[in-house]
C-alpha cells in the first residue's frame, strides 16, 4: 500500500465532492460540512476526556505508588466510562436557595467554552476546524467565557464556599491570564501572526530547530505555568481547595451537572497542552510530514500528551500555593518578567541579525532574564526570610 | 440570505438582552444580560467580517469588564441579593437624559450617510490595524497608554482610601 | 472568511444545546427524591448562619482593575506583533514606550503594595 495516498484532505475533499454531486445549493453545502465538523470536534472532545481522565488518575496513581484504576476493562481503561454512566443516573439537587437560571446555565457554559477552544487547534496542516486570523485572541475570548461560567456557579448556588470559590476562581484565572497571554504575544511577533496553523507553520525548519521552545524558553516557561494557573491545576488549585473550602464553586452540583464540570477541567487542561504544543512545540511539525501530511495528526497529539503528562505530573507532585503566595507569584514575578522579555525580544528582532546568530542571541536573553529574574527573586525571598521576627501574629490567609 | 437570517436573529437576542438589563430586578442578573448582550453584539460584529472587533468584544468586554461589574455589584453590600426597584426618585431626570440621547443619536444617524454598496473586506485588516496603531494613529496609541495608566493609579488610590 | 466561522458558529451552537440535552435526557432516568434537608446548602453538615452575598474584599476589586488595564493592553499589542514584521525601528520604540507605561503602572502598584494580598 502506498503510504503517501493516506491523506486527510483526500477524505474532505471526496466529501465535498459527495456533496456537490448531490446537487445542493452551495450555502447548504457549506452548512453541512460546517456542522460535520462541528460533530466531529465534539466527539473527539468527548472521547478524548475519557481518555484523559483514566490517564491522569492512572498516572496520579503511579507518581503516589498507587495502582490507580485497574478493575474496569483492561487496566482500568473503562472506568471512565463506568463512571460518566453512574453520573447519568445521579440524582440531581439543586439547592433550595440556588438562583435557579444561572445555576443551571452555569455547568453548560463551562462545556461551551472547552469545546469551542478545540475550533481553531491544528490537528495538522489541513486538519483545523477554523483556520482563522485571529486564532490566539479567539482562544483568549473563549478563556474569558470560562471564567465568567465559574463565577455564575459561585455566585448561583448561594454557598459560602462556592461563592469564595468562585471569587478565587475570578482572582486566578484573571491574574494568570496577563502572563499567559504576553508570552502568546512574543511567538506572535517572531512569526507575524495570529493563525494557530501559522504559528505551526512558522516553526517547520528541520528536525525541530525551528520551535520557538528553542528560541524563547522563557516565553515557554512563563505560559507553561501561567497555562497550569488557567487550567485550576495544582500547585493553582487553591480554587478547588478540598481541604479549605470543599470543592470550589462547584461544591453544590451534583450529577451530569457536576460532571460537565469535570469534563471542562480535564478538555481545559488538554486544550492549554495543545495551545503550548502548536505555539511553542511546532504543532504537528516533525520528520517526514511534508511526505505524509497523516503523520502530522500523530506528532501533534504525541507533543500534546508530553505537555498533558507534565500538568499531571506537577499536579501529582507539588503542594498547594497559598493565595497571596499565588498572587504575588503572577504579579510580582511573571507579568515582570513577560514584558522584559517582550521588550528584549522586539528590540532583538528589529537587529536584522543574520539567522543562526539571531536566533542564539534571543536564546541568550531569554536564559539572561530568567537567570535574573530568579536571583532577584531568591534575594529577596531570603531578605524576606532573615528579616528580624515581629511578635507572633497569626496570619491566618483571609478570604 | 443565510447571513441575513443570522442577522436579524442576532439583533433580536441582542435587544432582548439589553431589554433584560434595563429590567432585571436583581442586579447580578442584569450582569448576565448585559454580558448576552456584549455577547450578540459580538456575533454582529464577525458578520461585518471584523473579526478583530469581535474578538476584542468578548475578550475585553466579556471577560475584563462585565467581570468588573459583577465585583462591584459584590462590593457593595446595598445593592446584593436583595430584588432592586426598578424606579427611584431620579426617575424623571433619567428619561429625560435618556430621551435627550435618543434624540441626538437619532439625529446623528439619520445624517450619517451609509453605505450601500458592500466593500470586500481586505484580507490583511491586523496587519493593517497594527501598523496604524504605531504610524497614523501613533498619537491616539499613546494617549491610550496614559489613560490606562491613570485609570490604574486611579484604582489603587481609591482602593487604598477604602482600607485607611 | 465567514466560511470559516460558519464552523464556529455551529459549534457554538452544537457546544451549547449539547450539555443541556444531556442533563434533559437524564432528567428521563435519573431518581427524583426531594428532600428539604437534602436539599438545603452544603455546608458540611452544619446549619448556614446569615446570608451567603456577604460583602467581598475591596483587593479582588483592585485585582480586577489592573487586570482590566493590562488585559486591554494585550489587545493592542497583538495587531501590532502581527504586523510586527513590516515596521520600522521607530514604530517599535513606539509600541515599547506603550508598554513602558503600563509597566511604570504596574511598578506603581507595587510601591504603593497594591499588589500585596493583605
């Protein structure tokens, strides 16, 4: 068998071929394929969270010296599945003094929002659902339709924890945006747009020297952990905080409800993976793609699960920060060092290097600022440490 | 045609929300219409293919002031849980302001000369934005940046006056 | 262009009748027990004193603030990294004495511990 006739486009097109013979106007033409797309994303998110839930309870497990799941189907692999069927015939109890409307409105947006990220991820060269200009400004557009979900849960169930909850979330997920989204510029401004595929695209030199993780670890760095703050995963979970304040904004859900909670968080996660592969790892880019455009699909979704490994590894490892900690960490520290390092990169650029000199001189910057940052930072925590005591006074974290 | 329909299924969610917002009785729900409403104007604006001003819409509308708005509304304990009237005293000078704003908006329209033909929009409209921020409109860029910095002195000097 | 956001809007549309008909199908099947002690807030078995809108902290406020400021800086940064490429040397000090101000804003807060979580 030829290899190189496994092309995703081919199916696409025969598709549309189907359609056109079909003889249908062209606007319903484009209404079908827009809405086969729109299915095929949903179930691939569906069937991916599946996956990724066993995954990072399996792994969770492991890191802890646990087995993890390993009783439904083979090494656990359905329990999942066993659990998504015992969550569909939970009952559901709304409390009575919930605001009903946004209470119920809430866990749906939470689901929109994960699932309308996945429209602009290159799966590969072709395979995208919407290639369109402003690819990372939408997806910070859909971040803030998450947050605003977690909030109305907050606020809706008329619970203290779920309504402190709620506010951490809104603290967090804000705060860790402006790291998240200036290291998403400094790419932006090497490659000269805001396309996710042109992002990968950009990045296609060979054997993987083009990836910006090469030329700007920093950027890389700094969205790797602001991306684990909007994820809400430990050491940023301080939002779910089980042992403080139960479970967060979505203490009083139960149900589907609750579930559709758990199945944003876990898409939220592979979806910031996916971001930080296509921005930093050079999305589907790898050996031989150009010959067998197929190959591409693999590469991506084998960086994106490196990059979801990671999160659950953290996660399984680290402590929870405390929230003034966690503040002081973005605001004090990232958001600092992203504008230096955008500052560094743009003056750089405007240089008009020749290339390989180019790119060693911004790998150097980046390693500078970051060398800087951190000593700056681990000077002053030591002031902070040595610094004569006052009498004791309980700092108990306020809400 | 499609784009049509869209429309004006659009522009009807959009006015029926901004007609929630003006009537919600609780204030926290006159957020969520206000926040349907920014959300609608939003779709409006990627079928005048400004995808840019779409995005920016829901990013900065969406998530950075209706966010702003529900903390204030959480601040003040007045206004909280409690179902607000929909009428106080001030009643007539708001319909006056407001009629007063309708006129002059209404007049300002019906002089705007609109066009009729449908330009293509240019594929590069970004770029485009992006050089006029730092070339013809460096300027007005700039003030931008002093109103954002003032606006954020601003913030912390009443915040800070709230814990003295 | 509008092609590629007619995926978009289908998705959206598909994204957000799917949860609801989800939880609407298992209405179908799920147990219905009301019950006013199960139904009552959570709180980890002890009766809830007063009201849950309590008055918030002023910090989250201010946290909002700055949020506010920088995030709208984000927005005009990114048009002018796209068309970073194109642009003169001046136009780039421009866009960096943009950011100089914020940053100087950011600095501010700092002196001032606006960005102390107290």
């Amino acid at each position: 068998m030829d290899l190189s006739s496994i092309d995703l486009r081919a199916i696409g097109a025969w598709f549309h071929g189907l359609l056109i013979s079909s003889g249908m106007s062209q606007t319903g033409i484009h209404v079908i394929e827009a809405l086969v797309g729109a299915l095929l994303l949903l179930i691939f998110g569906l069937t991916l969270v599946i996956f990724l839930i066993w995954l990072e309870r399996k792994l969770a497990g492991r890191i802890q010296d646990r087995l993890g799941p390993n009783r439904v189907g083979p090494y656990g692999l359905l329990q999942t599945v066993a659990d998504a069927l015992k969550l569909l015939t939970k009952e559901d109890v709304t409390p009575l003094d919930a605001d009903r409307v946004p209470y119920n409105l809430a866990p749906g947006l939470a689901v929109f929002h994960v699932i309308m990220a996945l429209a602009v991820i290159p799966f590969s060269n072709r395979v995208i659902g919407a290639d369109i200009n402003v690819g990372v400004l939408y997806l910070m557009a859909v971040g803030a339709i998450g947050s605003m979900a977690a909030l109305m849960a907050g606020w809706a169930s008329n619970n203290k924890y779920a309504l402190i909850g709620g506010f951490r979330v809104v603290a967090q997920l804000l705060s860790y945006e402006i790291p998240l989204v200036l290291a998403m510029i400094i790419p932006v401004m090497v490659s000269g747009t805001m396309r996710m595929n042109g992002l990968a695209v950009a990045q296609g030199s060979i054997f993987g020297f083009g990836w910006f993780v090469w030329t700007l670890p920093l950027a890389f760095l700094i969205f790797f952990v602001a991306s684990l703050a909007e994820g809400e995963r430990a050491p940023f979970d301080l939002l779910e905080a089980e042992s403080e304040i139960v479970a967060g904004y979505n203490i009083e859900y139960s149900g589907m409800k609750f579930a559709w909670f758990f199945l944003a968080f876990f898409m939220n996660s592979w979806v910031l993976a996916a971001i930080g592969t296509t921005i930093f790892f050079g999305g589907w880019q790898g050996p031989f793609v150009d010959q067998l455009p197929a190959l591409g699909v693999i590469y991506f979704l084998g960086k994106t699960m490196i990059l979801f490994f990671v999160q659950a590894w953290v996660r399984a490892t680290f402590p929870r920060l405390r929230i003034d900690q966690m503040m002081s960490f973005c605001w004090k520290f990232l958001v600092p060092m992203a504008l230096v390092l955008f500052a560094a990169v743009a003056i750089i650029l405007k240089l008009n290097l020749p290339q390989p000199l180019e790119a060693i001189t911004l790998l150097v910057a980046n390693v500078a600022i970051l060398l800087t940052g951190v000593t700056l930072l681990g000077r002053t925590q030591r002031k902070a440490l040595y610094a004569p005591k006052r009498a004791f006074t309980p700092t108990i974290p306020r809400l | 045609m499609l784009q049509q329909v869209i429309f004006i299924l659009m522009a009807i969610f959009t006015l029926g929300m901004a007609l929630g917002t003006v009537t919600a009785r609780n204030l926290f729900h006159a957020a969520l219409f206000l926040v349907g409403t920014f959300a609608g104007v939003a779709v409006l604006y990627v079928l005048l293919e400004a995808e840019f001003l779409a995005v920016s819409q829901v990013v900065v509308y969406i998530g950075a002031i209706a966010t702003l708005i529900i903390f204030a509304i959480m601040l003040s304990r007045s206004m909280m849980g409690k179902e607000a009237g929909a009428m106080n005293k001030q009643w007539l000078f708001a319909a006056g302001g407001s009629a007063l704003l309708f006129i002059v908006l209404a007049m300002l329209l019906s002089k705007v000369p609109f066009a009729t033909q449908v330009a293509p929009v240019p594929p590069d409209t970004i770029e485009q934005i992006g050089s006029s921020f730092v070339g013809v409109y460096v300027i007005p860029f700039e003030v931008a940046s002093v109103l954002l910095l003032v606006a954020l002195i601003g913030a912390i000097m009443l915040a800070r006056e709230r814990h003295g | 262009m509008l092609q590629q956001y007619g995926l978009i809007g289908m998705l959206a549309l598909i994204a957000l009748a799917f949860p609801f008909v989800v939880v609407g199908f298992t209405w179908l099947i799920r147990p219905k027990r009301p019950d006013p002690i199960k139904n009552s807030t959570y709180e980890c078995g002890l009766e809830t004193i007063g009201e849950t809108w309590v008055q918030f902290r002023a910090q989250y406020y201010l946290f909002a603030l700055i949020f506010v400021v920088f995030d709208i800086e984000a927005m005009f940064l990114f048009p002018f990294a796209v068309a970073f490429k194109q642009l003169g040397l001046f136009a780039v000090i421009e866009a960096l004495l943009f950011v100089a101000m914020l940053a100087m804003g950011l600095i501010y807060a700092w002196r001032k511990q606006a960005l102390e979580w107290q």
